[in-house]
C-alpha cells in the first residue's frame, strides 16, 4: 500500500515558483557544424528545438499540429514504441525528422532543447525524471502521474530543476474559461457560492492501436491501459483532473474537503476504473463546488457558477450571465445577457494548447513562471486521489489529511 503524504495548500501554491528559468549553463552543440548556445532565462533569440516522446492520439493529433503554429519552435524528432504510430505521425510532420524507438536515445540528442512527453500517465514520472536529467526543458501531459507516490516524486523533480517544467493544463486558456474567470474576478455575481459542473462523454478510445498494459489485476491481460487503475491514476485522474483544475482556478484556491460516490455501473468488462462519479468540493468563503463524470452520457461539459448576486451559465454553445436585482427584500433573476465568446479561428489546431506553447516561450525568454505549473498538475490529482479516498470511506475528507491510498 502506498500513503499520499499531507501537502498543504500553501506548499502547492507555492509550487508555482518551481519550473521557470533557462537551460543549465554551457554549451550544447545545435544541427550543423557550429554549436550554439542553448537559451537561457531572459535571452530573447531562444528557439526551441522540439522532441516528441509517445504518438498516440495526443502526440500526433494534438502536438504535432499546434507546433506548427507556436512561435519559434522547430519540431525535429518523434519517439514511439509502435513503428506504426511513429511512421503515421512522422508523416504529418512537413520535414523530414529523426525518429526514434527508445526515448533515452532522443533525450541524448544534443540538438533537442525541449521535450514533449505525450505518454500513458504511468510512464510520466521516469521520462519527466530522466528529460530533467538530460537537461531539457519539459511539457508533461496531465495528469502528474498514475498514483500519489508518482506525484510526490515528480514534484521533488520540479524542485530540482532551473529548466522550464510545464503540465498539458491547457482548459484555463479557453475562452469559455476565460470569461468566466474575469466575470467571477470583477465581481460581477457578488461572492461565488455555488458551482455545478457535468461533465459526460462516451468511453474511451478503444482502437486496437491504443498501448496496450499488462495489468497484474488480470494476470498480465493485455488491455486498454486507461482501463487499469495502476496505469492510469483512475478515472478522475485521467480525465476530471482538467475540470477540478477549472474549478480551483474559479474559486482562487484548493478546497478544505472532499466528499465523494463514484463506481461503475455500465462497463462491467473487467476494468478497475469508474465510469460515474459525483465530487463535492468544500472552499473557504462558504463556496462548494458539484463536480459530475459520466463516461456512457452523450459528450458535454456545462457549468454554472452561482453568486449572492448574479450567476453565470455555459450549456453548450450558449454562454448566459444573469445579474440579480433585489425588490422589497426578495432576489428576482433579471438582466440574463447571451454573451458571444470569441474564440480564435483554430485551423486545426487547439487554440487553448496553444497558448501553453506560447506561454512555454515566455518562460524560456524571460523567466516567468509557467501558468501551467506543476503545482496546478499536483493539486488536480491530489483531489482526484482523496476523491476516491472519500468515496471508499463513504466519508468526507481533508485536503491536509494523511490519506491511504487504496489501490496497490
């Protein structure tokens, strides 16, 4: 059994600091036959030389595309396991680049600079460990691992770093987001006292091509690696994290406690991973916050944010704010305003990913702390992991506690 030790929430946010800075001092030689300095924080003319570890769905469709459009970034070396997966996506790269099998072998290459890791979540502590090591810069998909253990470990490793250390938390920069964060910020709703977020989608990608896990749960089955708790942190961790992430981010800080009922109730096909679940999260302020997953629902993702004097409301493509008026002592709803929200022409590219590659630059050039930092990607699965841990204890939970974890 493995503890997930006590992390307070002024340790996480503290956490922000870690990750901004440049490369570690000296020289590495770049392609062509004169070395070039690698950029360190602050120096403008940084150009980042890009690899990408795993390209799976993610890491062909989603990176590969957004590299593209991110401004002074030269993709040059794809690394997969599955010569199938890594020919398809080297060729949706517009030049030719250096493929890889073995991910040590890209990260010894002296020309690249910054790394992607694209990979199942259990394999995210050795790459961002050993990338860390190898002196690169580093943009970890979410989640922060596959278990508290994981995560523990990958936050001593952000500590250890002066190189720039990201984490794929890319929702906040939506514009649907942003908008209910400046509503929320000016004040407009009065104090948020209530959040309501649902969340639903089909089942996961079940393509044969998907990396398949050998779960010791089932005597070395080969399955669908995010239908085993060990390979994926759970349900919550692989796919709510981004939503509890949004929900932290509205509330200005990290609940005080966590209640939770989750289980399967459709997928009875072997997996030890939910397919339903309900989150409650308590906040300071007298704010709690209704998180809702449904893997076998049609796909949506609607909230609403509910002050003492106004709400704000996003079901699909409608974004409503509503100002509360109050006449002779009662609250009556009036002035519902649509808001249209102007999201950038994506060309195929994932404007909210994007902005990380973007961000990511900035930190590089001048020192800043990532947005996305690894205290935002720990937070998001710590609530996961006491989530799960309050369900099984059919009691609520402190974020301070020292909770077992409950899965081996």
């Amino acid at each position: 059994m493995n503890e997930l030790h006590p992390v307070s929430r002024r340790n996480i946010l503290a956490m922000a600091a870690v990750g901004a800075g440049g490369f570690l001092a000296g020289k590495q030689p770049a392609r062509g036959d004169s070395p070039q300095p690698n950029p360190v924080a602050g120096q403008k003319a940084a150009t980042l030389r890009w690899g990408i570890i795993g390209t799976g769905t993610r890491g062909a469709f989603t990176h590969i595309p957004t590299l593209k459009e991110a401004p002074d970034s030269e993709l040059i070396a794809l690394c997969d396991v599955s010569e199938e997966r890594l020919q398809a996506a080297a060729a949706k790269v517009a030049h030719p680049v250096t493929t890889y099998a073995d991910y040590q072998k890209l990260l010894a290459n002296p020309d690249i600079n910054a790394v992607v890791i694209a990979t199942p979540n259990l394999l995210h502590r050795e790459m961002l460990s050993a990338a860390i090591q190898a002196g690169k810069h580093v943009l970890c998909e979410k989640p922060a691992g596959a278990s508290p253990t994981d995560a523990i470990e990958m936050e001593q490793s952000a500590g250890s770093t002066k190189n720039v250390l990201m984490f794929g938390m890319q929702y906040r920069n939506s514009a649907k987001s942003r908008k209910f964060t400046e509503l929320v910020s000016a004040g407009h709703i009065g104090k948020p006292r209530y959040m309501i977020q649902n969340c639903s989608r089909g089942d996961w990608n079940l393509s044969p091509n998907v990396w398949r896990y050998a779960d010791p749960n089932r005597h070395g089955e080969l399955v669908n690696w995010r239908f085993a708790h060990a390979a994926s942190g759970g349900t919550l961790n692989e796919f709510s994290c981004h939503y509890l992430d949004l929900l932290h981010g509205y509330a200005g800080g990290l609940p005080e406690a966590i209640s939770c009922e989750g289980g399967i109730s459709v997928y009875h096909d072997g997996r030890d991973t939910w397919d339903h679940a309900t989150v409650t999260l308590k906040y300071s302020n007298d704010l709690t916050a209704v998180h809702t997953l449904c893997l076998f629902g049609q796909g949506h993702a609607d909230l609403q944010i509910i002050g003492d004097e106004g709400s704000i409301e996003s079901v699909g493509d409608t974004f409503k704010f509503t100002q509360f008026v109050t006449r002779e002592g009662k609250k009556k709803s009036a002035k519902v305003q649509k808001i249209e929200l102007n999201e950038p022409p994506s060309h195929g590219v994932d404007s909210a990913v994007l902005e990380l590659y973007k961000d990511f630059l900035a930190c590089v050039q001048t020192g800043k702390k990532p947005d996305a930092s690894p205290a935002r990607a720990l937070a998001a699965s710590r609530t996961c992991w006491l989530a799960e841990a309050a369900s099984d204890r059919k009691a609520e939970v402190k974020w301070d506690e020292l909770v077992e974890q409950h899965r081996t």
